[in-house]
C-alpha cells in the first residue's frame, strides 16, 4: 500500500526545489529530492518518535543510495 502524504502541492513543489539545491545534480535528483521533502514533512509532522523513525529510516537509507 502506498502511502499518502497531505501537503498541498505548491508546499511540495517548495520543498523540492530546496532540496534540489542542496543535493548534487545527477539523473536521480529528482526522485531524491522528493524523498527528502517527505522526510522533512515526517519530520515536522508532530507523530511519536518511534513513528517517524520507523517511517524516516528507510527514506535515509534511499538517499544515502541516491546521493552517493
């Protein structure tokens, strides 16, 4: 099942954009950057710890993947 975030799309746009910027240019920047908006939104979410650690690990894991 996939899951579903609500954040409207000119927040996850925003956020793209910025982690555009911080990542390194490559053909999966992309889809790195949206794995880091979702993270961020996780993040700022207010969900237990556990939540979002258990949600926030392996999108870490992604990135790492993506951005080396």
């Amino acid at each position: 099942m996939e899951e579903v975030y609500m954040i409207p799309q000119k927040d996850m746009e925003e956020l793209i954009q910025h982690y555009k910027g911080e990542l390194t240019e490559n053909a999966l920047l992309t889809k790195a950057a949206k794995i880091a908006a979702k993270k961020h939104v996780l993040l700022k979410s207010g969900l237990p710890p556990a939540i979002i650690n258990a949600k926030t690990k392996p999108m870490s894991n992604e990135l790492v993947h993506l951005t080396k």
